[in-house]
C-alpha cells in the first residue's frame, strides 16, 4: 500500500521525471487518447442542513441558491438522453442531502439509475451518507459508482465542516464497498490546506480496499456568501503535482480534472491530462457553479487533437464493456489554431 511517505517522495521528484513516470503509468494502465466525459446533473438543488464551507448548497450561508425539491423522472431522462448524445459515457446526479430519507423520494432516486443504466451509460450517484441497506438498493438498481468525497485530510476536515466526522464519511464508503459498488472519492484543493494535507488526502484513499474506481480532484470554486469566498486560487503546479501523484498512487483510476477547469488556461487542463487525469465533466454547469461550455472544450479536445467519440479507440470500453462511437472522429486541428495561444474557457 502506498504511504503518505511513499506519496511525499514521488510528489517532491523534480518535475521532468515526475511527469515521465506518470505518463509512463497512464500508458501501461489506459489509453492516453481516452479521456472520458461525465454529466453532471443536480437533481435536487440547495436547502442542504450541512455547513461545508466550501458549498452554495448549505443552508448555513447566503449564497443565492434557491431549495427545488427532487426533479422529476422524465427531466432526468431528458437530460440524460441529450449528455448522451453529446458523448458522455457516465451521467453522475447530486442531491443536496445529509443522506437520503428513505421512501418515495429515494425509490425515486433508484428509478433514476435504472433509465440511465437503460441508456447504457455509467450511472453515478452523490447523496450524502448511506446505510447498508440504501447501498444494497442502488446496487440492486444498477448503480456503477457512488461519489463521496474525504475532501482534505483529516486533520484539516473540521476546520471546513462541523455537521459531520471524516469518520462518518469514511463509514458510508466502507458501506458502498460492502455493496460492491465501485467508490468514486477524492478532494478539493485551494481551502486554505497545505500541499501535505493533500497527499495525506491521498493517503486515506490508498487505505481504501479496493481502491477508488475514480479520483475527482477538485479545484475550489469559490462561492460568495460561503465562508471560503476569499480563498486563494490554487498553484497552477502543485496541481498538476497532485495529478501525476494521483495517477502514479492509483494505477487503474480515472483521475477526474473536476470542478474549477472555467478558470484554467487550455495549457493548464492539458499539462493536467499529460500528468494523467483521464475524465473530466462536460456541460456548461457542474451543480451549481459554471462550467466550460461544449464548445470551450469542443476546442480544448480539438487543439489536442484528440476525438471526441466517447471511445476513441478500441482499447477503451462503453458502459457496459462494449465499444460505442456516437458522434464522427473530428478534423485535425490546423496549424493555425494549434498555433493559439489563448486561455480555454471564459
Ligand atoms: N451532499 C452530498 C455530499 O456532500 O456528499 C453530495 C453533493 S456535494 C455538492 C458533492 C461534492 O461536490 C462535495 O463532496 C465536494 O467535494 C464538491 N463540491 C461542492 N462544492 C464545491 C465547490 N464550491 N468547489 C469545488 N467542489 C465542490
Ligand atoms: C465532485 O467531486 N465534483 C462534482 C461531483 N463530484 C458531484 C461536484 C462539483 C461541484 C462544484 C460546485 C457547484 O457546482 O456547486
Ligand atoms: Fe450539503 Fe453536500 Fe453541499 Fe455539504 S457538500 S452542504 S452535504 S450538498
């Protein structure tokens, strides 16, 4: 098992080598030309009795966001229909709980996972705490994979949340793993942690047995009204650092380059994809919060001249192993636009 000294060793190698052998991890375990796009889907926004600091959804601060109850089945199949012709091969829904309640609202959340399984998509749920037995349905429902993220390292979790012990957190993904549900779980970066706490966030996920199916590291979107609204933005290297730790930590996961990508250059997100994240989420809006818009990541995929067919090549697999190509391999970029020099979204 990889230690938070194994961790602080490899993220300390000078840059050139660090990058070499993430890269050389990444192509022994994927296919680098496979960066999969996820859709993102708050199916009930705001109102939430939890006080992470960093969140526009807790009822605690005065962010703006309005509490809507749970959507409706036929607006998630709507848009889980449209992400999916737009190339995602994994649609992930967010709900703004503690945990969920069960009864009509969660077996309605149950019949969520069952249209987009239907639709031959990885289905991703994010809902809070769970028990036993709440694991057990959404595996029983096809679930693919349950965020749930440690966030930071422990020692630095009560300085951002009060409601709630990294304990507790780690509780629910030991329940999702007794479930055989593949665990989605990482961070975020920039609120006010040190580059130590973020490797020993990494060390609390190489303690998970199995390991993460996939690693979202998040950048910190800083939400007015929220007690983080004046956070630092982060380092530009120390997350690419953090990324190519990931990767060469967590051999098989998708590393997901998530929140904050609106207020990375293009050169940024693709140092990011060199050091090994693989997935990324697409669509103009994360939960709440913005996102690059399709065509802003239409160019970032064009300028690496990478396809953007959910699977680019035979090597990668759809939903449920099977290759899938939906949409044309697009043209090669010009050399005029690989030429550009221009930040990626905004
Ligand atoms: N309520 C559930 C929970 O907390 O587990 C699920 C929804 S919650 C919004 C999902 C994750 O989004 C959080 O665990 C956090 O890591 C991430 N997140 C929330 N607000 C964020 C922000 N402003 N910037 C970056 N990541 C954020
Ligand atoms: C994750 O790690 N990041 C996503 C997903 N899991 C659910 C959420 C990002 C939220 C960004 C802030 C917002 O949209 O409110
Ligand atoms: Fe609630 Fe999740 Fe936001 Fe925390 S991160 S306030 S639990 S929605």
């Amino acid at each position: 098992m990889t230690t938070f000294d194994d961790l602080r060793e490899i993220y300390a190698l000078p840059l050139p080598e660090l990058l070499y052998r993430a890269a050389t991890v990444q192509r022994a375990n994927h296919d680098p030309a496979d960066i999969q796009r996820c859709a993102l889907l708050s199916v009930k926004t705001g109102g939430c009795s939890e006080d992470c600091g960093y969140c526009a959804q807790s009822a605690h601060y005065k962010t703006g966001v309005p509490a809507t109850p749970l959507m409706n089945l036929e607006e998630v199949r709507e848009r889980a229909e449209k992400a999916k012709a737009l190339g995602a091969t994994r649609f992930c829904m967010g709900t703004a709980w503690r945990e969920p309640k069960d009864g009509p609202q969660f077996d309605r959340i149950l019949d969520m996972v069952r249209l987009v399984r239907d639709l031959d998509m990885e289905a991703c749920v994010t809902l809070g705490m769970l028990t036993d037995e709440q694991a057990r349905r959404l595996k029983e429902a096809g679930l693919t994979a349950y965020n749930h993220n440690l966030d930071t390292s422990r020692r630095h979790y009560p300085k951002v949340i009060t409601t709630r012990t990294y304990d507790d957190r780690i509780r629910t993904l030991h329940a999702v793993q007794r479930a055989n549900i593949a665990v989605c779980c990482g961070g975020i970066l920039g609120m006010g942690e040190n580059e130590e706490d973020r490797l020993m966030l990494l060390a609390e996920l190489a303690q998970l047995d199995p390991p993460p199916e996939s690693i979202p590291i998040n950048c910190l979107v800083p939400i007015a009204g929220t007690p983080l609204e004046n956070a630092e933005p982060v380092d530009s290297v120390e997350l690419v650092r953090l990324v190519a730790t990931a990767r060469i930590a967590f051999p098989k996961a998708r590393v997901r380059l998530s929140a904050g990508r609106d207020r990375m250059s293009r050169e940024l997100q693709i140092l990011c994809f060199l050091a090994g994240a693989n997935s990324i989420f697409f669509g103009d809006k994360l939960l709440t919060a913005p996102n690059p818009d399709a065509s802003a990541d239409a160019d970032l995929f064009r300028s690496m001249g990478l396809p953007l067919t959910p699977n680019p090549s035979p090597l990668s697999t759809g939903a449920r192993g099977e290759s899938v190509a939906l949409t044309p391999h697009p043209s090669p970029p010009s050399g005029e636009k690989r030429a550009t020099v221009e930040a990626s979204a905004s």
